[in-house]
C-alpha cells in the first residue's frame, strides 16, 4: 500500500472514529433511536475500520483502535452483545490502549475500557463475577476522572450485591453517587441511586423504592427516556417484592411506561426483564395465566439471546404460576428445568426468589423423584443459609393452587391498568415528541 493511500485511509477511519463516538454519546441521550439507528446502518463498516486500525501488518494506529473499541461498547451492550464486544474489539482495544502513555488514555480511557470489558464480564454469570470485580477496582486505581470514579463504584455496588456482600455494595452505590455529583453528571448520580435500592433489596424494601423514586426523579430531568425506562423497571420491581396492593397496581403501571421505549429502540435484554418481572407481579396478584404468558415472552427472548439467567428465573415463575393453576405435572417439569443450570442465578437472586420456590418445590414432592427432591430442597437450604434472610420472606405462606380460569379477570385488569396510565402515557408522548 502506498503512503498516500495509507493515509488517506487512516484520515477517513478518524473521522468515521470521531462520528461513533458522538453517536455513542447520544445513547445516554433523547437521541438514542438515531444513534442505534446510525449503528444498525454503520456496524459493518464500523467493524472492517476497527479490524484495519488494529492490525499491525495494515492500517495500525492504537488511539483509533481503541477510540473505536470505546465507542462501540454502549451500542454492543445494548444489544446485549457482551461476548462478541470483548473477543472483537474490547480486548484488542484494551492492548492499543495499554501499548500509549499519554495522560489521557492511561487515566481516562483505558480505566473506560476496563469498565466496559468488566461489564462484559459480569454479563456473561456467576463464573466471571472475580474477574469483573478486579477490571472494576484497576479502573478505580488508574483513573483522576470522577466520573469514571463513578461508573467504577458502581459497577462495583452491583458484583458485591450479586456476591451478597450488602454492606459493600451499599458503601460503593453511596460513593458513586458523590462522584456523580462532583462531576456534575445527573445520569451517573441516577445510576448511583438505582444501585444502592439493589443493595437493599431484600433486606429493607421501604427504602430500596425510596431510592428508586429518587433515581426515576433524576432520569427525567435528564429527558433520558431509554434510562427512565430502566429506572421505572427498578421500581416496579422494588414494589412488586413488598406486595402491598397498592405497590403491586403502581408496579404495573410502572412496567408499561417501561416497555413502552424498550419497544422501540429494540432492547430485547430489557425486554426479557420487563416480561419476567411483570411475571412476578402477576403471580402476587394471583393472575397466574398473565404471569405464564408474560414468563413466556421473557423465556423465548432470554433463550435467543443465551441470558441464562434470566431463562432460569423464568423456569422459577412458570413453577409457581402452574402450580397455582393445579397442573402441577408441568409445574414439577419447570422444577426440573430450573435445577439444571440453577448456578447461573446469583446470591441476590437466590435471597428474592427461593423462599417461595422452596415452598412450590417441596409441594410438588408426589410429581419429583424422591432422590431429586432431595437434592433440590438441600441446594435451597444450602443457599438460604449461606445468605442474610429476608425480611418478609423468612417465613412465606403461599396459598393452595386454584383451578379458576383468569381470562375475564385478566382482562378487567388491564382495562384497569389502561386508564391508571394514561397521565404517564401522555407526558411520554411529549417527552418523545421533544426527543
């Protein structure tokens, strides 16, 4: 290749570098269809100029590799690439970054991409949890930027929660949270918010919502909808698992108003959540047909994108909800389903869901070889020991399965919920209308 075509082309993979980045930046912003848009058109493209950039024998220039890297991050996670972004471009982003010595990418960039390649990590289950942590504390040591400070914190709040370490992850979510305001930045202070109501969830739900409420406040004075939606996914949550009847109604509200973007912008992870929390939601409510249709929708999305934790949770809700509707075959095979990977959900998850599965599990005893029965109780036992109990789930009396058909019911109810959203729905509509 000759000079002046080598640079030529290393001139037009910068100012394709300088476009991903801007549209990344909008991801955290109300122009987040237009950039997942850009990225749909471009990741092609994106992709063959990272390849060039990063290869020694072609076009290699490591800021742009891991400019590159950087910016191709929130679009991958969004779409719940994590695996693909850490093979493709984080790790050969990590090594551009780590071959320069300049101020910027040794106390800026490179703490970022540790961020993100962590994120990665903690995204692929349990087994990857240390390695999350120890990128998330080198980004904490190498960086001077308090906003990266932040997202370090708390992505830290987050592997402690799920490695049931309370006290630690609620010490990281409150450190975040003064960095997201040293650094002026009402996004990383609302992330902060959402993680520290995770961290006391399920030992004090009163002031995990108090944290939610909180979060959700700051998400819409940033006109951050795809966030927003995140953050009313957290609350409902949070409502749904202290169960007043008034929780749960708020809680369905809140995961309408939720979806309702997700949609849009295709975040099918987000999306998987939301149809498996709602899941839960229904199965307090004691509309259990609502809550297999909704654990369905969450386990087809969940089994295409190879989120196995969420497949299993969903096992875990369809157990119940069948149970509850006395087809207690198929309950006991949702049962078995679950064992089979049950590692792949983390403490935090173990501490919401267990109590209650272990009353389902052992109820179903006629339906489980005796052997397995056995073994799954004493994988329960096991994991509620090694945990702090739940305040409110010590001690779960669920009531006898029920041979009712819920379609009416069903149907009252989300009449109900329809006109419960229509002042939501309406600033959403300005809200997107301004985007």
């Amino acid at each position: 290749m000759s000079s002046m075509v080598k640079r030529a082309d290393i001139a037009h993979a910068r100012r394709f570098a300088s476009a991903s980045r801007q549209w990344a930046s909008a991801i955290d912003t109300p122009n987040v269809l237009e950039a997942i848009t850009w990225f749909d058109s471009e990741i092609s493209n994106l992709t063959l100029a990272f390849h060039r950039v990063s290869d020694v024998n072609d076009l290699y220039t490591p800021e742009l590799a891991r400019d590159f890297a950087l910016a191709l991050f929130p679009y991958l996670d969004r779409a719940s690439m994590w695996t693909k972004w850490e093979r493709e471009f984080g790790l050969p982003g990590i090594a551009a970054a780590e071959s320069l010595k300049d101020e910027q990418t040794t106390s800026y960039d490179l703490p970022r991409l540790q961020n993100a390649l962590g994120i990665a990590r903690r995204m692929q289950g349990q087994a990857f949890l240390s390695s999350a942590l120890a990128l998330f504390e080198q980004a904490l040591q190498a960086t001077t930027d308090d906003g990266v400070r932040a997202d370090a914190l708390v992505n830290l709040a987050d592997v402690y929660r799920l490695q049931g370490n309370t006290e630690a992850a609620i010490a990281a979510a409150h450190k975040s949270i003064a960095y997201g305001e040293s650094a002026h930045d009402l996004n990383r202070q609302a992330k902060g918010w959402e993680y520290l109501g995770l961290a006391w969830l399920p030992e004090d739900y009163d002031k995990a919502i108090e944290c939610y409420d909180t979060a959700v406040e700051l998400r819409k004075q940033t006109g951050n909808v795809a966030r927003l939606a995140q953050a009313l996914t957290m609350l409902a949550y949070g409502l749904t698992h202290r169960g007043r009847p008034e929780d749960l109604k708020r809680a369905l509200l809140a995961y309408e108003q939720s979806a309702e973007f997700d949609k849009q912008i295709h975040n099918w992870q987000a999306l998987g959540r939301y149809w498996g929390d709602i899941a839960a939601t229904y199965n307090k409510l004691g509309t259990y047909q609502s809550a297999i249709d909704n654990s369905m929708y969450a386990l087809d999305r969940n089994l295409q994108i190879h989120y196995k934790r969420g497949e299993i949770l969903n096992y875990i809700r369809l157990a119940e909800s069948h149970y509850m509707l006395g087809d207690s075959s198929l309950a006991s095979h949702y049962v078995n389903l679950a064992f089979q990977s049950i590692d792949a959900i983390s403490g935090f998850d173990r501490r919401i869901m267990f109590p209650r599965f272990r009353q389902v599990t052992q109820n179903l005893a006629s339906y489980i070889d005796s052997n397995q029965l056995q073994g799954y109780l004493a994988t329960i036992d096991k994991a509620l020991g090694a945990v702090p109990s739940s305040t409110g789930n010590a001690n779960v009396v669920m009531p006898g399965p029920i041979n009712v058909k819920e379609e009416g019911q069903s149907g009252r109810h989300r009449n109900r919920r329809s006109s419960l959203g229509a002042s939501w729905s309406n600033w959403w509509k300005q809200l997107l209308h301004r985007s």
